[in-house]
C-alpha cells in the first residue's frame, strides 16, 4: 500500500475550497466541517487530542446524516471526519472494515450528487491514496481531480492531489502543478496543506 499501510490509505482530507458556499450549509454540518479543519492544526504526534476531537465532528455529521439523509454535504462531512479519525486510531483488527464503511460512505455521496465537485474530489483522493488490491485507480483519480478544476480552480485538495499524482510519475507539468498548489495552500490552506505543499515544492527545486 502507498504511504504507511493502511493508515494513510484511510485518511480523507477535508474539503478546502468547496464549491458550495458555507454560508449555505446547515449549522451541524458547517461545524463538523470546522472539526475536520481544527484537526489539520493539531499536533501531529497527539493522536488522542486528534481521535477526540475527530469523534465529536463524526457524530455531528452522523446525527446531521440522519436528519436529513438527502444532504449530500452531510455525508461529505462525516467522510471527513471518520477517515481522519481512523486514520489517527491507526492500523487495527477494525481497519479493513472501517475502510468498506468509509468507501461506502463515498459512493452514497456520488449517488446522491453525481455533479458535485466536492464530491469528485473526495472520490479520487480515496482512489489515489487505496493501492489497486483495494480498489485504488490512480487514472481515475486524476480525472475526477481534473474534472472539479474545471468546474472550480480553487479546489485546493484538488489541487494537491494532481500535484501528487504528477509528481510520482515525473509528468513534465509536475512543477507547474506543484506550485500552483503550494501559492494556493500558502494563502488559504490548513496546516496540514501548508506542510504537505511545502514538502512537495521543496522536492520539485531540488
């Protein structure tokens, strides 16, 4: 698997430049968002602060899922932060199932909103970060990444993720993407997408 085992593979980033306006979300489904975000900002190493945190916002968008099943940013919002928190829980006996649990917390949302950009993205980073045995398609991910840049250039995760995407396969256009990601994350992106960014650019001027 890319990355540390299935750790990685797990994690679904939040969603930084959707195309929705917040404004427009319900307050349950805003404030696990916020949830998902305030985890980028947290201490790496402090996994319980993480997993505590990270389970409050699952069971917001658990309970604003529930209330209103048709809500797809509901859905969005608790793929968030359930993969974030298993992510943070680490590898266990559980992880196979919290993935399945994860996948189809995704297709609910492309079922229920098959044009949604936000949804696109979130769709290719589970395909991008899962190794093929598990259902990963790099091609895919690309395309879905290119798709909501298109339809929205200020889809950071977008962004990111075709910058990763190219970069691993020496693409000639990896160092434009790279820093178009990295100008875009400095301004208005997460801690976590700062670094992330910064990790990528440092590599690309080497």
């Amino acid at each position: 698997m890319r990355g540390s085992v299935l750790g990685v593979c797990l994690v679904l980033v939040v969603l930084a430049g959707p195309s929705r306006a917040p404004a427009e979300d319900a307050p349950d489904v805003t404030a696990a968002f916020e949830i998902c975000r305030q985890a980028d900002a947290l201490p790496s190493d402090d996994k319980p602060a993480q997993i505590s945190l990270l389970n409050r916002g699952v069971q917001l968008a658990e309970a604003a899922v529930a209330a209103r099943p048709g809500d797809v940013r509901a859905h969005l919002a608790l793929c968030c932060t359930f993969g974030k928190a298993v992510e943070a829980a680490g590898l266990s006996w559980r992880s196979l199932q919290r993935l399945n649990r994860l996948k189809a917390m995704v297709e609910t949302a492309s079922t229920l909103a098959p044009n949604d950009p936000d949804v696109w993205v979130a769709k290719g980073e589970l395909l991008r970060r899962l190794p093929p045995v598990l259902g990963g398609d790099v091609r895919e991910a690309e395309r879905l990444y290119r798709r909501a840049l298109a339809t929205n250039p200020d889809q950071l995760e977008a962004r990111i993720g075709l910058a990763h995407i190219l970069d691993g396969r020496d693409d000639p256009d990896a160092g434009n993407a790279i820093a178009l990601a990295f100008t875009a994350a400095q301004q208005s992106g997460t801690p976590r997408q700062r670094a992330e960014t910064w990790q990528l650019y440092s590599k690309a001027r080497r």
